[in-house]
C-alpha cells in the first residue's frame, strides 16, 4: 500500500499482515502483556507496530518511507526483514494458545 502523507507530502510503503486470531489465544491477558512490551519503543517488533483489527485478529504494520527504498535491494531487505517479524509474532503467539 503506498500512502501519501497530506501533512508533509511524502511518500510512505505500509506493509501490513495478519498474525493471528484473537479466538486461537487462550491466555490473552498474557499475551496482551507481551504484545505491549513488544511494541514498546517498538522493541520486539522491529519498527513495525502490532494492534487488534476489527476482525478480532493481531496485525502487524510495518511503515517505510520509499526515498529509503530506492534500490531495489533495500526493498528485499525491508519485506523480508518484515516476514522475520511475522513469523517471529506467530512462534510468540503459538506460546498463547
């Protein structure tokens, strides 16, 4: 998704996916517990931030300013760097269920 900011005019990438469903969490206060920790100054999550979507399901959002994302190479990086995260926040909430 590429978004541009009306306040500033620049141009941002979100990436965003779906982490798990708040119904496959047995133990939600403790995990509500590590996900608040996690996205503290965005410690465990990377730079990306983690939030609940109406669905009732734990998403992730990642946003990249594109000037930093000019080769194609960083681009690879950021996506995979991204995927880490995610499957990082799958392992963490599988330790929930």
């Amino acid at each position: 998704l590429l978004n541009r900011s009306s306040d500033l005019e620049i141009d941002c990438l979100f990436v965003r996916t779906r982490v798990v469903s708040l119904s496959e969490i047995t133990r939600a206060g403790e995990f509500a517990r590590a996900a608040l920790a996690g996205n503290f100054f965005w410690h465990a999550t990377r730079g990306a931030r983690l939030s609940i979507g109406p669905d009732r399901a734990v998403y992730l959002t990642e946003r990249r300013l594109i000037d930093g994302l000019a080769d194609p190479r960083a681009l690879a990086e950021v996506i995979e760097n991204f995927q880490l995260t995610v499957t990082d926040w799958q392992i963490r909430s599988s330790l929930y269920a």
